[in-house]
C-alpha cells in the first residue's frame, strides 16, 4: 500500500519510521508513532514516510499511519512479522535516515541488512521493548533474534531513542554504548470532553488488556474496597491480548466482584470520554518505557495512580496523582485514600495534570525535537541537547 508514489522532494530529509503492524493491536505505537510521522512532516526539510506490516484483521488502519504509508503483507506466522516485499520497498525509497520503531521482528533485520548495504544511516527508539520485564516475556524467543540480528542491530546504531530517563538506563545496564536521545511521546492536546451524566463515579484502567498491565492488582484491591465505595464502579477498557481479558472476567466472577465493566476496544472520541467520565485513572504496570495512557487520562484532567515501574514520578511532583510501588497493600491502601477524597479535590488534581501535559508533552515540541535529532543521526545537523553519549 502506497499513498504517494515513493520519491518525494529530495533536498528534504527524507525519513522512514519502520516498524510491524500497522494496527490498533500494536498498542500505543499506533498512537505515538502517526503522531509522530503527522507532526514531523509539518515541519520544512523533512518527509516523514512509515513502514510496516499490514494487520489481516485490520487491514485498512495502516492508511492513517503517516502521511506517505507503505504497508505489507505477512507471510506464515505472524509473531515474525516476514513481510519480503519490504527489503525491494525500503531499498527503492533509499531513505536518508531509518528510526526503526520496536524490536524482535523481521523489520529489525531489513533495517540491519538495508544499513550494511547501503552505509545508510539508522536510529531504534525500543519502545519499551528492552526493559527487564518486557525481555523475559516470551524470553526463549527474543533470545533467538538477539542471537541471530537484534544484537548486531543494537550495537550498530548510530543512536537509540529512549522516551524517559529510566528507559534510557534500561539501555545502559544492557552493555549498549550508542548515544541515547532522550524524548518524551507527545500528544495533540485534546479539546476537553463534554462529560455525561451517571449515578456512579469511575475508576478507569484504559490500555492493552494483558498480564504486563497488571489489572489482576486492581481487581483485588477492589476485592478489598467495594463495599466501602458502593457509589464507585471500575472501567476496564483495551484490546485484548492473549485471553487475559477472560481471565481478567473469571476472577471477577470468582470474587462476585460488584460494578466492573468490560467496554473493549475504544478509539477516537469514545476513548477521549472515557477517560473524561473517568474520576480516576489506574495503570498498576509491571513496565512501561513512556506509558502514553498517562498522559492521555492527564489531558482530560483525569488524576493518576501508576506504579514506579513507569516513569511518572512527576505525578507526586505536580500534585496531579499517586506514583507508588507495584504491590497489593500499597495500591489498596493509595486507592483508598484517593477514593476517599473530595470531588472537587480530584477535579483540581486533574486540572493540574492537563497543565503538565500541555507544558512538557505537546506533540509540536516533541516534533521539533526529534527533528533534530533525526537531522544530526543523518549528519545534517549538530548535536541536539536532548543526546547523551
């Protein structure tokens, strides 16, 4: 799939965001890395273009990718992401610079072989995908692709992308020595919601529905809460990944656990009331690099609980949430007090973080900031504050 024929303005930086599927299922890629590819190519001197894999239940997503989309098919499993057609496809674009977005997949081995053919310049923003959690998640695996290019690919890059400071850490305990752009996600910051009517107030747990999201420690703390807070009920909305939303239903039913609701996969405006409807949003993480819900729910002035396993140890410091240790006691107890807590106490909370969000993660500076960066990775620019060696 091409929206605009490959070849554009050749004195601009021509830039390829690579990356697998270009879907929903990928999480919040399919929020930061468009977002990304849009804001950039607003700025003179550079084309954006994305390239990925196309979801054969979601075919039709990859056009809103970018603003130039090339998007292929899989061949045999999935979990490979082999898409052949992408080695002809990146070679006739001869991109000046490739960001390659994640990692363990067949785009990390076109990005590696495309660099030592061509000598072209590349970048890898991980996306999450070195932290210690993520790694020993389908370990045997990822041990076989470091093994057989994702090391080489690491190690060759002429710069990483970390999007926080503990990501960029995580980086380092790995051995890797490359120069580490440090540049938060950034979001169009929303028009605030116009909140409906409803006799409950809501906490909200808004991402993918998978075991790393650690939504079991929120059902037990309400396990532990419920009948203290009959007024309150508990949100759970993402897509589903692996079963664990069944799971997630069984132990509810287990524990005739009162006033949960499962709404699913939510986008758009649907997802924007959400999280405005919310009182309070909750993401008890077992590991985020970012952790783009956060500032998601922030922008609808929407106040946060999340683990130190995600690093938004800014939420104690602009008073606009709770930032605590992943475990049972601590978030019962954090979800109690927050709970207990005023209106208009959590509503100023929330007025607080839309501040924040609108200070520090605009998508217009972080645009210009990775334009930067991408400029000097490319040899066009001088080294940007944001790099670190």
């Amino acid at each position: 799939m091409s929206q605009t024929p490959i070849g554009q303005c050749e004195q601009s930086l021509k830039v390829l965001l690579l990356t697998s599927k270009l879907s929903p299922a990928a999480g919040g890629l399919a929020v930061s890395v468009p977002g990304l590819a849009h804001s950039i190519d607003q700025l003179p001197g550079v084309d954006m273009h994305v390239m990925g894999t196309l979801d054969p239940d979601n075919p039709d997503s990859a056009k809103s990718w970018g603003p130039r989309v090339f998007a292929f098919p899989v061949k045999g499993p999935q979990a490979g992401q082999y898409a052949p057609k992408m080695t002809q496809a990146i070679a006739e674009l001869a991109p000046d610079l490739v960001d390659v977005q994640g990692l363990w997949t067949y785009p990390s081995l076109v990005s590696l072989r495309h660099a030592r053919r061509t000598g072209s310049p590349y970048m890898i923003t991980p996306r999450g995908m070195l932290d210690p959690w993520a790694r020993r998640n389908s370990a045997w695996k990822k041990h076989i692709a470091w093994i057989a290019f994702e090391f080489a690919h690491l190690k060759e890059a002429r710069a990483l992308r970390a999007t926080a400071e503990m990501e960029a850490q995580h980086f380092r305990d790995m051995g890797l020595t490359n120069p580490i752009a440090i540049v938060p996600n950034g979001i169009d910051l929303p028009d605030l919601a116009l909140r409906t009517d409803s006799a409950l107030r809501s906490i909200l747990f808004l991402s993918r529905i998978h075991r790393k999201k650690g939504v079991r420690y929120l059902l037990t703390a309400w396990y532990a809460l419920h009948a203290d807070f009959p007024d309150w009920e508990v949100v759970i909305a993402g897509i589903d990944e692996k079963g664990h939303e069944a799971e997630l239903r069984q132990l509810v039913a287990k524990l005739s656990l009162p006033r949960v609701r499962f709404v699913g996969e939510v986008h758009g405006d649907a997802k924007q009331l959400l999280y405005r409807d919310a009182d309070l949003f909750v993401l008890p993480t077992h590991a985020e690099n970012f952790g783009l819900v956060v500032v998601e729910a922030l922008a609808q002035e929407t106040p946060v609980i999340t683990t130190t396993n995600a690093p938004w140890a800014g939420l104690t410091d602009h008073g606009c949430g709770w930032w605590i240790d992943l475990d049972q006691n601590q978030l019962t107890n954090t979800l109690r007090t927050a709970l207990s807590q005023p209106t208009e106490k959590l509503a100023e909370m929330g007025k607080r973080g839309r501040i924040w969000v609108s200070q520090a993660f605009s998508l217009e500076q972080v645009a210009l900031k990775m334009r930067d960066v991408h400029n000097w990775v490319a040899g066009r620019g001088s080294k940007p504050e944001s790099v670190y060696d």
